[in-house]
C-alpha cells in the first residue's frame, strides 16, 4: 500500500534528517517502526503525511509511493482525501470543542455526511470512556482519554492508513496496554493499515506484523517480531535484556559502545 523508496529529508537546506530512508507497510498490516528519541521516526511521518513544509523541511531525493500514486509533493490536505491520516504525538485534540465535536471534526474530508452519526457510535463502541464523556470539553480529559478521541478522530475519517506516533506517550502500563489492543482490534475488525511508531518497542513488537529498527536517519534493522525479539543487540537495547532474560546494567560503558557499532 505505501512504499518509502530511498527517500532523504532535509530542514532549512541544510539540517539532513532522513538519509536513505526505505520502508514498505503492506494493505491490512500492522508495521512498527522503531527507535530511540532523534531517530527520525516522526520525520518520517511528518513526509509521509505532507506535513514537513511548515517546518521548512522537504523530501530531496527518492520517493514515496501510496497506492501506485507518488505523494511526496503533493498537499496534507490533498494527501488526507487520499486515505492517510496522521494521529500526531501528544494526541493534538481540539481542547475547545467537546468530545462528540472532535469527531465530527475528524469526519470533514468525507461525501456521506448520513453515515456520520453512525459511525461516531462505532468509535464509542471501541472507546466506550468516549461516550460516557461525549458532552465534556475535550482539553478537560485525561491524557488517556485524549489519546482514545484523537484515535476515534482518525477513524471518523474513514481512512485507509492510519498513522500512530507515539500513541503510549506518557500514559500509565495499563492503560497503554488497553488502547494497544484497541489498535489491534480496529487493525483486525475494519481491516485498517497501521504504521505504528513507537519507543516501546515492546508492546510494539507484540501487536505489530513487521517491524523496522530505525537509527540516525537510517533503517538499522527489519523482520518480522519473532525475528527481532530473538535478535541479541534487539533485546538489549530495546527490549532491557541481555542474553539471558535479566535486566541490562549499563555500568560498563565501553561495552555498551562496542556492542551498539552495529547501529552505526
């Protein structure tokens, strides 16, 4: 469905952010992409969903292919009546409008205004903490609550790709738990393809199809969870665990560098 062919990103002319960046998220799937803070994970969104220009970055080389069609020029808005939406990091609702105003909003790219109301019941449905606040203003929830509106957001818009960027920051286990099986669940129900990014490689691994390890600009690592979780320089440096299952100290330095030149 969504192909990054070699792409490179620079801001202001100068800053290189995204180096050689390749990636493929098949229809119906759930990828993960991963990586430490810098990565470029969001970057990588960001040129997906068009939104590098306001901050004055652009994609200068390869391309990014959506359904056959490239889109790496083309308008945000242009680029979301196509089908992608972006659920932003730091969930981003409309803190003024109510809940059930924040999904309608999310609905306004699309022609079947009478199926609407529908399907603003089916986001409850997932999220049933929506519907008991449907009436509230919506910068007075709780991150997590806002992290559930900004998802149901997404969803109102019908879109074919959804694209999650650090949907478990600062929420607490459980309840990043419960709205990581939501997300496998929409995956599952409505056939929706999800680009994950995360730094809780985790619970990523756990929900995701297939997933790539990103460093630097760069794609370090790719396979499938089972794959990556076996991967020693995987399960110390983003798992926690050295090659017996227990936690990792990071008291020897020299080690740790030797051991991550891989990343490089």
């Amino acid at each position: 469905m969504l192909s990054l062919n070699n792409i490179e990103v620079i801001y202001n002319d100068v800053i290189l952010v995204l180096k050689g960046m390749s990636l493929e998220v098949p229809q119906g799937k759930i990828v993960a992409l991963l990586g430490s803070n810098g990565a470029g994970k969001s970057t990588t969104l960001k040129a997906i969903s068009g939104l590098l220009k306001p901050e004055d970055g652009e994609v200068t080389d390869g391309g990014i292919v959506f359904e056959g069609e490239e889109i790496h020029h083309k308008e945000a808005s242009e680029i979301v009546k196509r089908g992608i939406f972006q659920v932003m990091e730091g969930r981003r609702v409309f803190g003024h409008l109510n809940v059930e105003e924040n999904l309608i909003a999310g609905s306004y790219t699309r022609t079947d205004r009478q199926n609407v109301r529908q399907d603003i019941e089916h986001v409850y449905d997932y999220f049933p903490r929506l519907r008991e606040r449907k009436n509230q203003t919506a910068g007075y929830l709780s991150g997590g609550e806002q992290q559930m509106l900004a998802i149901g957001r997404a969803l109102m818009a019908k879109p074919k790709l959804v694209m999650l960027d650090e949907p478990s920051l600062g929420l607490a286990p459980l309840l990043v738990r419960e709205i990581f099986n939501i997300i496998q669940r929409i995956n599952q129900d409505e056939g929706t393809t999800i680009l994950l990014v995360e730094q809780n490689a985790r619970l990523a691994l756990d929900v995701a199809d297939y997933a790539y390890i990103m460093e630097n600009g760069r794609i370090v690592l790719d396979g499938e969870p089972e794959t990556l979780k076996s991967n020693a320089d995987v399960r110390e440096f983003y798992l926690g665990l050295n090659e017996v299952g227990t936690r990792k100290s990071y008291r020897d330095v020299k080690h740790y560098k030797r051991r991550k030149r891989w990343l490089s």
